[in-house]
C-alpha cells in the first residue's frame, strides 16, 4: 500500500476531500486511489509491488494546482514510488499550492449562451495548453487550478469559428488573462461565430 498526507502549502493544514491516483510506472494504468479524510491522510491498499506513479487531483471547483510526487505537476517528471511486499509506503506526502482560475460567458452572436464548448487556457510564454473546461446550459465555464500567471484562452466548437480572447483568431495576438492565487479573473467572455 502506499500512504501519506495532503496539506496546504501556504499554512500547513490538512485538504480533505481530494482524490490520491497510484499510476503503474510502466503503464500508466491507474492500479488504485484513495480519498484524503478530515486529516488530510489518505491509504491506497491492494498494490501489487512494483513502481508507480502517485498524484493527487483537484477537481473542476478547487484553486489547489494537481502534483504528482515529489512536488512536480508534470506526470513525466514524477518520481518513482516503490512498493514492497508485506510492508506499506508511508510518508508519500503532497503540499498543495493554491492557484487560481478564469470565467466567462460564451455566446453566439446574437447573445445566446452556448453549451459545450471548450475553453481552453496556454501558458502565455510558451503557449502550451495547460487546463480546460466546457460551458454549462448558462454559458458560463470556470477553468479552475491554474498557477498563478498570466494565459492566452480559447474557445472552440466544431460549429463556431476558434476564437481567442478577446476576439482574434490567432494565439500570438490573443490577449494576456492574469490569474492569481485564490481568485478567479472573471469577464473573460466570447462571441462565437457560426462556421459557413
């Protein structure tokens, strides 16, 4: 079994309610999870020996960045977690930086909110996407757990014309969307146009 604790960076205290993923090494077939209780703690049992990867996620409503361990948020660069025979893991410990998010409203062009669309927020120095969400039946989308820093967002339908923010089709020309920590930066709305 692999065992630890999830807390918050900034003031140490226990986050409960987060999911904890063990990732085979090889594979990268999820081979267990466990969610952290009141104290933070979380017991993912039932592992066959071997390496494995181990991450915990935040969902859509949460500023906390996802990690993997030893504190990176990149899977790739994860650390290996061994497990042995007979004996658990302990001490695979996680401390959450808070992060921020970004909303908005995507309508068509005569106003009406659009649902299922994809907003997608790039790290706006090197362009590389980094989170998504999809708008709700109200339009509205919130793209949660993103570091703080500065993004370039887009929104996409296979119907409507890819549009960045605010209303350019091209990612260099898109405007920089500021985030930081434990806020969302709200207004960042989209007209789509409906492909010919």
């Amino acid at each position: 079994s692999i065992t630890g604790r999830v807390t918050r960076e900034d003031n140490g205290q226990p986050i409960q309610g987060l999911w904890v993923y063990a990732h085979d090494w090889d594979t990268g077939n999820g081979m267990g999870s466990s969610e952290t209780d009141s104290k933070g703690e979380y017991h993912v049992p039932g592992l066959v020996p071997g390496k494995y990867r181990v991450c915990v996620s935040t969902d859509e409503n949460q500023y906390y960045l996802t990690e993997c361990y030893d504190d990176v948020r990149d899977y790739s660069s994860a650390l290996a977690v061994h497990v042995t025979a007979g004996q658990p893991t302990s001490n695979i410990d996680f401390s959450l930086t808070m992060g921020g998010g970004i909303t908005g409203l995507v309508t068509d062009a005569s106003g009406t909110p659009l649902q299922n669309i994809w907003v997608s927020a790039y790290d706006f120095g090197t362009g590389s996407w980094v989170r998504q969400a999809q708008t709700g039946a109200d339009g509205m989308y919130l793209i949660s757990g993103l570091a703080q820093g500065s993004y370039r967002v887009s929104a996409y339908s296979p119907d409507y014309v890819y549009t960045y923010y605010d209303d350019v089709q091209i990612q260099s020309a898109a405007l920089p969307v500021n985030v930081a920590k434990g806020a969302d930066t709200q207004g960042i709305d989209f007209s789509l146009e409906q492909r010919p």
